[in-house]
C-alpha cells in the first residue's frame, strides 16, 4: 500500500523568498553592525512593499537554502531563526553556521532544512573582525534595521531567549534571504481485516502515511471510530498515539520525502451493521494535494443483510431443456416458462436457495442452489428443472440465507407454483 502512494507523481511546490540581497556589486563597505561581531537578529521598520524577512502565513514551512552577498573568503556568517514568545522577545529556533565562498563579491547561497512558522524571522550572524556585508543601503528612507546582541564567538545556541536592544540606522537592510517551501504532499490509505468480521470479534485497521515531498514536514494521522466499533490498542510505527471519546490522534513526527508511517488499530466489534472507519493526515505545511489526505474504510460486521425477495413470474411450468432463459412468457393461453428470483444484499455474500415441495403440512427438499452474489439488486434464473428433471406440478416454497465471514443471515421464505405445461 505505502509502496504504491510513494510511487504516485510527486507534489507540485509552492516557495517563497524572505529577505533580500544587495543588489549591486557596489561595494558600500564594512558597515558597523557588522564590524564588531553582533547578531543582526531581525528587520523592521520596513518601507511599504519591501521584501519581507518574516515567514508569511497562513501556514509555515522549511527552509531549504539561503543566500547572503560579498564578504571575505573564509568569513562565517549563519542564518539565524528567531520566534516571537509571549511576554515579549524572541526564542533562537535554529541556525546554520557556514564560511562564504572563495569568490569573494559573488552570492553565497547555502543549502538548509529548517522548519519555520508564520511569522517567525530570519536574520543573520558574522564573526567578528570578519568583513561582512550582513547589511547594505537601501534607496528606500524608510528602511530600518533592528540588532540585538553584543558580540558572540558563536551563533546564538538554538533554543536560547532572546530580549533584543533595538537601534535603527537609516537606510540598511539585511543582506540576507531564505528560500521557503510551504507546501508538501502528505498522503494516506487505510485497510482493515478482517472484512466482513463477526460481531463481538477483533478487527484491525492499519493506516498508513507517507510523505511525497518535496520537504520534511511533522505528520499527524487522527482516526475517526464508528458506533459498534470500540478501541483496545493503538500503536505508531513511529510517534505515539492516544484517544480522545471517537477520535484516535498519532503523533508521528517528522516525515522525510517519500517516507512513510503505519499507525495499528485493533478493534472489537460491538454491533452489527456496515461501519465506517474514516482517518486523515495533516501536517505543519499547506497542502498541494489535499485529495489524498483522507481515507475510508467501511467493513461489514454480522451476517449480510438480506431483502427485497421477489419471483417473476410466481406461478410457471419447467422450461424445456433447451430453453436458454426463465421467467419467459409463453403464447396466449401457455403458463410462463421458467421463473425469475430477485433480491438484494448489503454486501457480497455466498447466497443459498434450499426449495422445498408443499405437500399439506410437510415439506419435502426437493433441491439447494448456490451463488456468488454482489451488494445491490441480483437475479437467479430458475428453470423449473433440478438435475435435468422437470419439477412436478404444485406449490413450492424457496428459502433464501446469504452468508460471509461475518456470519449467516437469517432464513428468509417465498412461495411459487408449477404447473404442467
């Protein structure tokens, strides 16, 4: 199952970029922010259109690169991760130290898997006595950069707190930007066995995950339970799982591209009917595919049910032997050739009609038919012939009982006659 949803067309991305870069090879020297080794954590103050260096909503996403311009070859610098925390401040969500390129003057752009949310900020870190260009002059008067920290022999650590001392220079932006994937394509497929099952007995449900990319994203699979099904266990190939009134809810963690989770259910079963378990997948990023992102799987427990009985037409002779059909009308004055039974069932079922002869209070099996049937409306050609010998004239009465794995449906009766022909 997971091998086939993995193998599916992979997702179309939605990206975007946060922050900018210096625009020109101009080189507009070392600025002071970056002389003495601080943390530029942030940008604000922006003018009105400016690229933005926080993560937009509505949902977050991964950063999977980003890029800073001109430096000293060798220079560290590191992308830096920074989320708003109630209270004021800021918590350091990630980094990724590395050295710019030998070409010197050129674009450094570095690969990266970061996890990111709405509204979280990107910003950038030097080393001190390094010649960096972390910001660069804006044409734009109304662009302000906002710092924090003294200087640091290191990235903030991931996790840290930060309370930033806030001071703006005219005209500077961070010459820094993230590429951002916020969409991904989860997917999800369920079985269960087995189906049909009998009432008060086990039934299992697996449901799997599977990440179709293109980024990591965190996975949730929630499972909803019908009436009559009730839950003994749930495990999680990986993660943890727990149950909440009809909702089953696993915590898978963080997927990778193309890979993928089970989740277990065992059930028992506790009332007989056709029922329904739905389930779904979720994760931190948009959706490029929702279609897949949920599954059903209805399994029939107790015996199938059985209804609609019919015979056409109720009073007929034996069809000859060469006669392809039943229930076929003869000419004016002639009894019916053959007869036609009609029924239904709520699921595909092995049907068993016993025909007995009424004769005064008896009934004497005469002969049992047997068929492969499917849910819905179905039909059973009767000539009137048992092993190649026509019944004999009388009143007849057909039993019908459908049965699966789940059970034997309660008998179910009609009448019909044969007259000679």
């Amino acid at each position: 199952m997971l091998a086939l949803m993995a193998a599916c067309a992979p997702a179309a991305r939605a990206d975007v970029t946060v922050g900018s870069l210096e625009p020109s090879p101009t080189d507009t020297g070392s600025s002071g922010l970056c002389v003495f080794g601080q943390a530029t954590l942030f940008q604000s103050g922006l003018a009105p259109g400016s690229p933005s260096y926080t993560i937009p909503g509505p949902t977050g996403g991964v950063i999977t690169s980003w890029q800073t311009r001109w430096g000293t070859a060798g220079s560290q610098v590191a992308l830096v991760v920074l989320r708003p925390v109630a209270g004021g401040g800021f918590q350091v969500v990630d980094s990724d130290l590395e050295a710019l390129a030998p070409d010197m003057g050129g674009v450094s752009t570095f690969p990266a898997s970061i996890v990111v949310q709405p509204g979280d900020a990107i910003g950038i870190w030097w080393r001190a006595a390094d010649e960096v260009h972390c910001t660069y002059s804006s044409t734009d008067p109304a662009d302000r950069t906002a710092t924090t920290d003294p200087p640091t022999p290191t990235p903030p650590a991931t996790g840290s707190s930060r309370r930033p001392t806030t001071f703006t220079v005219s005209r500077d932006r961070l010459n820094v930007s993230a590429h951002v994937v916020q969409q991904t394509d989860l997917a999800v497929a369920q079985t269960a066995y087995p189906s049909p099952a009998r009432l008060g007995a086990a039934l299992a449900v697996t449901i799997g995950a599977v990440n179709r990319g293109p980024v990591p994203t965190p996975a949730t699979v929630t499972a909803k339970l019908p009436s009559g099904l009730s839950l003994a266990s749930a495990a999680a190939g990986q993660g943890a799982c727990a149950q909440a009134g009809a909702n089953v809810t696993c915590t898978l963690g963080t997927l990778a591209p193309g890979a993928s989770a089970a989740v277990g259910l065992a059930l028992r079963t506790s009332a007989a009917g056709l029922l329904t378990v739905t389930s779904g997948v979720s994760g931190l990023l948009g959706e490029s595919n929702p279609a897949d992102n949920a599954a059903a799987t209805t399994v029939a427990v107790g015996p199938p049910g059985l209804s609609s009985l019919s015979r056409t037409p109720s009073v007929f002779a034996p069809a000859a032997r060469s006669t392809p059909l039943t229930g076929r009308t003869a000419a004016r004055g002639r009894a019916a050739r053959g007869t036609t039974f009609a029924f239904a069932l709520d699921q595909d079922a092995q049907v068993r009609v016993a025909i007995a002869r009424i004769v005064g209070r008896r009934r004497i099996a005469v002969a049992t038919l047997t068929r492969a049937a499917r849910a819905g409306l179905n039909h059973i050609a009767f000539t009137g012939r048992v092993r190649g010998r026509a019944l004999a004239p009388g009143r007849y009465r057909a039993t019908f009982t459908a049965s699966t794995a789940g059970g034997i449906s309660p008998g179910r009766a009609l009448r019909f006659t044969v007259v000679a022909g």
